[in-house]
C-alpha cells in the first residue's frame, strides 16, 4: 500500500511539472500558435514541448494507469493533464485541422441555434464556444481544467463576448437543473468520462425537443490502437476511445438517435505527415479520400467500426 500511494504521488507531481524548454527554463506562458499554411514542414519544425516526457514520468503513470481509477483520481488526472495542455500549445496535425469535416458535419447538425441555450461540455480554450456566440446561441461552457476555463474566459473578453458563461465542471455532475438547455454540444470528450453516468447527466439537461451532438474517437483500428499504444504521453491513461457499441449506449439515454463514421482510407494521408512532412498533401489527402470512405460506408456499413471518428446525433 505504501509503494502504490508513493507512485501515484509521483504521478501527481510529475502531471503538475513545469514545462521545461530546450535552454532549461521553465516555460508557463502559451507558445506561439504555428499558422496552417502550404508550407511542407510548417509545423513539424518545432519539436512539440507538451508531448516531451521523461521515461520515469511515462512510467509512473502507467503504473498509475493499471489500477482501477476512482471518479475523484481519474477527474485529478485529468485536470492535471489538461491544466498542462491549456498551457503549451499543441503543435501537430492537429494544428492542420484534419478532423475539418466531421467537425463542419456535427455543428451543422444542431441546427439553428440563434436564440437558443446551448451547453458546449469539455470546452477547452473556447474556440468553438466563440463560434457558437457568433452564431447567436446562449452558451454555457463546461470543462475540467480550471486552467483551460481562465484561457476560455479571457479569450472570450478579448473578442468581446460579455455574456458568455465558462465554468469548471465535471460532466458526470452538472451543477445545473433539469431540462436547462435546448442543445448539447462535446467534442472528443465523452471517452474521457463514465459514458452511462455522463450520458444521463447529458439528457437530464437537455430539454424536450432539444438536440445533443458529440464527436468521439473510436477505438477498434487495429492501427490506430498501435499509435496509441506507441505514444502513450499524447493522451491521459484514463481516457479509451469509444467502440460504436459504447456510441450506441450513449444515444439510448435519449429519444433518438443516429450516428455516422468519419475517416477510414482518409488515414493514408498520415504518410504525407510522417514520412514526407508534407503537411499540403496531408490535408489534401484527407479531403480526397472522404469521398472514397463515404462510398465504403454506404456499402459496407460494418467496416465503419473501424473508422477513426464517429460524430452522434441525438434528440430528446
């Protein structure tokens, strides 16, 4: 019992570490956004400090990870990663936007949101929570990380949303009372969580008529489980991408719902970021083989499990 309690206060110390650059100083302001552009090698120029960890650190943490996380553990684990990350700025694919269309997709299936009370869950720095506020919603922005709710906040003052609500919160716990909102929006942050208790949470919240729409990794690729596996410090050891059995689950705590796949060929266009460092052909590629893998949905609906992402649509 000793030894479990003092690896996981090393892990908690080591999730909590200042970032350190390359000259040895520490580093708490947010790095410099790196722009998306044509350039071939734009982004793979800098080595990305949030994704630098050192083997004892990895270590820990995955030890940490064999255990069965208690709520209050895994939402301290999660803070703590996610505090770190609102700090470094994230300079990968990412940065190139590759999830463009199923993101364009899912916000498209709220509909008109105008007038309407929307909740965004696992809000982040507030880009999309602005794009909703631009839009005319009324939105309320939920996340963990009380380091990613100052950034959101602040980001929101600077573009000049006064009436945009950002607080931290734990999805599986909404501080707000029934039938609050006319729409739910969550990207990439269900697999984080207790999916039956958040999915409850979720449609106890929405109000009658009202719409949920979530985008969530899946995690039956074989290759893409191995670049996870691979790179074990892109991500919390508490998260696990969704099977579409889990998506499903999900959609039954609503009225109805109905969900579609995103990206399997698609995910050739890695070889133009890894190999050649092509970040042109890497979206390009991407754009180009959606076509082929709506085609490949349509047809053989049962390969879509392997798809990388699946956006859910659900209604109350």
């Amino acid at each position: 019992q000793v030894a479990r309690d003092r690896v996981a206060g090393a892990t908690r110390m080591a999730l909590i570490r200042p970032v350190v650059t390359e000259n040895g100083r520490e580093r708490d302001q947010v790095g410099e956004r790196v722009a998306t552009s044509d350039n071939a090698s734009t982004v793979n120029q800098r080595p990305n400090a949030f994704y630098r960890r050192s083997s004892a650190e990895t270590l820990e943490i995955a030890l940490l990870s064999m255990k069965r996380s208690s709520p209050q553990r895994r939402q301290a684990i999660e803070q703590a990663f996610h505090d770190r990350k609102a700090r470094d700025e994230l300079n990968d694919f990412y940065v190139l936007n590759p999830l463009e269309l199923a993101d364009a997709f899912s916000v498209s299936q709220l509909g008109a949101i105008s007038g309407r009370c929307l909740l965004e869950i696992g809000c982040g720095t507030g880009r999309l929570t602005r794009q909703f506020a631009r839009a005319g919603a009324i939105v309320t922005g939920v996340d963990v990380s009380s380091a990613m709710v100052r950034k959101a906040k602040r980001s929101a003052e600077c573009d000049g949303f006064k009436d945009i609500r950002i607080a931290c919160g734990n999805v599986e716990a909404l501080p707000f009372r029934n039938d609050s909102f006319d729409a739910i929006y969550g990207h990439s942050i269900l697999h984080h969580l207790n999916i039956s208790e958040s999915a409850a949470e979720l449609a106890r919240v929405l109000r009658r008529g009202g719409v949920a729409v979530f985008v969530e990794p899946l995690g039956t690729n074989p290759a893409l489980r191995l670049f996870r596996a691979l790179t074990p410090s892109r991500r919390t050891p508490t998260e696990r991408p969704l099977t579409l059995t889990q998506v499903a689950h999900v959609g039954t705590h609503f009225r109805a719902h109905s969900h579609q796949e995103f990206y399997l060929t698609a995910l050739t266009a890695f070889f133009w970021y890894y190999v050649w460092r092509n970040d042109a052909r890497f979206r390009r590629t991407i754009l180009r083989m959606h076509e082929v893998d709506r085609r490949l949905f349509r047809f053989l609906p049962w390969i879509s499990r392997y798809a990388w992402v699946s956006v859910l649509m659900c209604s109350k």
